[in-house]
C-alpha cells in the first residue's frame, strides 16, 4: 500500500494527528490475570484535586499537579476510581485507600482508550517507518513529538511531568563505570545489548527521515534513549499459553503511559494483580486484602528477580525471594570430542520459551535460582544443566553412544538421569562448582569494591551503588545455594 501523501510538513499537525486514539485487543482470553509490571520508570509523577486527599494525613498529601485526575477521567469518559486517593510515601507518589476496602472489591478500572500506542504514530511518519523499528523505538518517537507540541498537545497533563532522566534509574541510564559495579551479573550483558538496540533504532529511524521535515532530524540520541526508557515495555504474554512478545501498546496494562496505575507499588508478598477484560476494554484491580482509609494499596507487578526489576523499573528489593541467575556454560576448545558434543547438544536440546519478564535462556546459558535448604532432589538447578555437565565432562566416544541410547529408550532427552558410574557422576557436577566458584568469587570481590559507599558521591551514584549491591547480593545468595548442594551431592555419592 503506497504511502498517504506529504502535504503536511509542520510537525503540530502531525503530532495532533496522533492523537486520534484507538483500542488494540492484546490477549486472546476474555479474562487474563497476569502479573504485570505496572510500576513503570514513571515513578508516579502526578497528583489529583484536593478533595481526593480526606482520608490522608498532611505528611502523605501532594499537591504539586492537581489537574491530573480531572483531566484522565475526562479522556476516559469514566470514572477511575471512587475509592483511591494519590499521595506520597517513601517510594514516591502513591495509591492510598480513602474509603474503607474488602478483599475483592474492584478498587480501579481503567478504559484501554486511555493510552499511547505506535498506531498513534500520523500515517505518514508510521508508514515511512514499517518495520524498520520495534514498537518501543515507535512510541519513543511519539513521546518526542508530543513533547515539541508543549502545551497544544493533548497529552500535556501528563508530558509535561514526566520525569527527568537523571531521575531514572534503569541499568540503560547508567554511565559504563556505573555498569561495571554489575559485571559479573548477566544484567550487565543484557543492558549492553539493549543500548545497542537503542543506538541501531536511533539510526534506522533518522536515515528514514532524512531529507523530510517533520522535526524528527533535530532529535539527539540522548533524547531518544531518555524517551524510549519511558517507552521500554517489558516482554508481556499475548495469552495465557503462547510466548511472550514485545507487546504492542503502551497502555494500562503494559508500561501504562498516562495512567493512574502509574501509581501502584511493588509488594513481592501481594496476591493483587491487573486484570484485562478485552470484551470491555479495560482493566481493573481487585483487592487482595481489607484496606481502611488512609493505607497504601500495593500489588505485585510479577515474580522478577533484582536484574529484571533494575532493567525495566529501575529499582531493586532487598533479599528477593525471586533472584535468580543466568549462567553460561561452554564446552573447553581444546576438547577432542567438541564438534560431536556441540552436535548432540544441539540435536537433543529442549527448546527453552522465554519467560515472562526475564531474559531469555537458551542453549548453553542457564537459569539458576535459589536451592533451598534440605532440597534432596536441588529444586533451583536445571535438570538440563546437569545434563550439560554429563555431556561436557564425558571422554569417551563408548560413554557418549550409551547417553544417545538411553535417551532414545525413555523420553528423548539426553543425559537427564544420573551415570552409572559415581565417579563419572562425581566429575559431571565438579565440572559444575568450578564454574559456580569462579561467579562466587567474582560477586563477592565486586560486592567488597562496593562497601562502604563512599561520603563524596551525589545522591543518584548513591542510588545505584546499592541497586548494584542488591542485585550482586542476590545472585550470590543463589550462587551460594546451588554450590552447596553440588557439593553436598558429590559428597553423598564418595560416601563421605
């Protein structure tokens, strides 16, 4: 389909184009309840009319932007909410009761309408870009253009409040010497990665636009990056069954642009999550517990360990029962046996689907979390990387065929059950401690670089010091856990 045509060069018209708002579905169910993050790196940046504010004392009372509210409920032709006041409290703005709540009331519905999407990109700039970029380089794109509309956009009330970029805290943010506090985390790769993403999305939309005049060639890639870490949506599932994707909106239940679930916090321990009611097109939260006026209300964005939470929301919770670690292993070069072993891994290795908001682990890189104590059977540590470990450590072309064998006589999957011979046993999971000693020793010596926080540092770089602390804390706590239990394993197969 040919593009429409270009008679419209000022960017006020084009950005007020975009703002013709339209629903998209984003689940296949009617009712999905998933653990979505809606904390979002907004970190709640508005406040409504003074009336919202009975239930709280002074101390918890913000008036900094009372238009907020007013102006939501205008663009959802709908209440919000009856039962909620926005307040402060030590984590920022936040959602308090100011009325008596039971578990299972609906204590906030928002209408899908009330959102930013890259559909809302003008026809002429989102044709221009097809598939060029991702649906996160898009909406960071119509944050910038709204942003140059200044008070005639539509979105203003929210816009204008967005916060500062050295107000957030996402690992992208960071400066490379900040990033070398998380080395040995997988977290660090990761946000390398996502900056390079970053950096391609920069380019391939200013080469799309040159030559045309539609403001986006005055835009820096500091801007942009500032703009699609506002943007950043988390990896979200379509369905309660199908692998998770980039969703394609940003709305009340993605990164909630412009919404009151803005306003949420985190609270690992809470049964309360948004539902999404496609025939209706809203969401709603429920109640998990009895709430009187005045307490915050808190639900869990998802079970996310440390390193998804600093990536996506930037913050982190001290002792995560959620941490968890990727690891990577590889077969040594100068192994004789390499190419069959990289052949048999790759012929019988199970296909790992992403999970939701988490990195992806697949192949030779895997997820370990906590082992708790008295596990018998290691609960935490994949079974397929203690097949790896089998298979890496295996030296003979005989010990090889028998794992290839006695997968295809039970369910195909290749070294899942003990050798036979102990010793052979024994040296699969060594081969396993010695990489799991060489990250210990990594995170304890990046942890010890990292106490005390020195008295000179500036109020962010304090902030980050101790992210990078809880994150590395973590970790190694899982680290620790999984080692243990190796060693407590080989120990019970010596007979010691």
């Amino acid at each position: 389909m040919a593009c429409p045509a270009y008679k419209y060069n000022d960017v006020k018209f084009i950005c007020k184009t975009a703002m013709i708002l339209h629903c998209a579905p984003i689940t296949n169910t009617s009712w999905l309840r998933t653990p979505l993050p809606v904390f979002s790196i907004l970190f709640r940046n508005f406040t409504p009319p003074t009336h919202y504010f009975a239930s709280l004392s002074p101390s918890k009372v913000d008036n900094e932007c009372n238009d907020f509210i007013p102006w939501l409920e205008r663009k959802a032709g709908s209440e919000i909410s009856s039962l909620l006041a926005i307040g402060t409290s030590s984590f920022g703005r936040s959602l308090y009761a100011s009325d008596y709540i039971r578990a299972g009331d609906c204590i906030l519905k928002v209408p899908y309408s009330v959102q930013m999407a890259p559909d809302n990109l003008p026809p002429e700039i989102s044709c221009l870009l097809g598939d060029k970029v991702g649906n996160v380089a898009k909406v960071a794109l119509l944050i910038l253009l709204e942003q140059m509309l200044a008070r005639n956009s539509e979105w203003e009330p929210y816009i204008s409040r967005l916060p500062k970029a050295e107000k957030m805290h996402s690992t992208v943010f960071w400066s490379n010497d900040e990033l070398e506090m998380i080395q040995p985390s997988a977290l660090y790769r990761e946000t390398l990665k996502q900056k390079t993403q970053i950096g391609k999305d920069f380019t391939a939309i200013k080469a799309t636009f040159d030559g045309f005049h539609y403001g986006v060639q005055d835009i820096t890639l500091q801007e942009f990056a500032y703009a699609y870490g506002l943007g950043f949506c988390s990896k979200l599932p379509q369905s309660a069954s199908s692998p998770c994707h980039h969703c394609n909106y940003i709305s009340c239940v993605g990164k909630l642009k412009g919404c009151i679930l803005d306003f949420l916090n985190h609270d690992g321990t809470s049964e309360a999550h948004v539902l999404s009611d496609e025939l209706k097109q809203h969401s709603e939260v429920l109640a998990d517990r009895d709430y009187a006026p005045g307490d915050q209300i808190l639900i869990r964005y998802g079970r996310f360990s440390n390193a998804t939470l600093l990536l996506d929301f930037g913050f982190t919770v001290p002792h995560n029962i959620y941490d968890q670690v990727l690891v990577e292993f590889s077969i040594p070069h100068d192994d004789q046996f390499n190419a069959w072993k990289l052949g048999l891994l790759e012929r019988y290795r199970v296909r790992n689907t992403k999970e939701i908001n988490d990195f992806t682990s697949e192949g030779n890189i895997f997820r370990i979390k906590e082992v708790r104590a008295g596990s018998k059977k290691g609960k935490g540590i994949p079974q397929a990387l203690r097949a790896f470990g089998r298979i890496v450590s295996s030296n003979s072309q005989q010990e090889i065929n028998a794992m290839v064998k006695e997968a295809a006589q039970n369910d195909g999957r290749l070294a899942r059950y003990p050798l036979k011979n102990r010793i052979r046993e024994i040296e699969a999971h060594q081969f396993l401690l010695v990489k799991m000693a060489q990250l210990i020793e990594e995170h304890k010596a990046h942890i010890k670089l990292l106490e005390p926080t020195p008295p000179y540092l500036q109020e962010n770089s304090v902030r980050r010091r101790k992210f990078a602390k809880d994150l590395l804390d973590g970790e190694l706590r899982v680290l620790t856990s999984a080692s243990a239990w190796l060693k407590n394993y080989c120990l019970t197969l010596s007979g010691q």
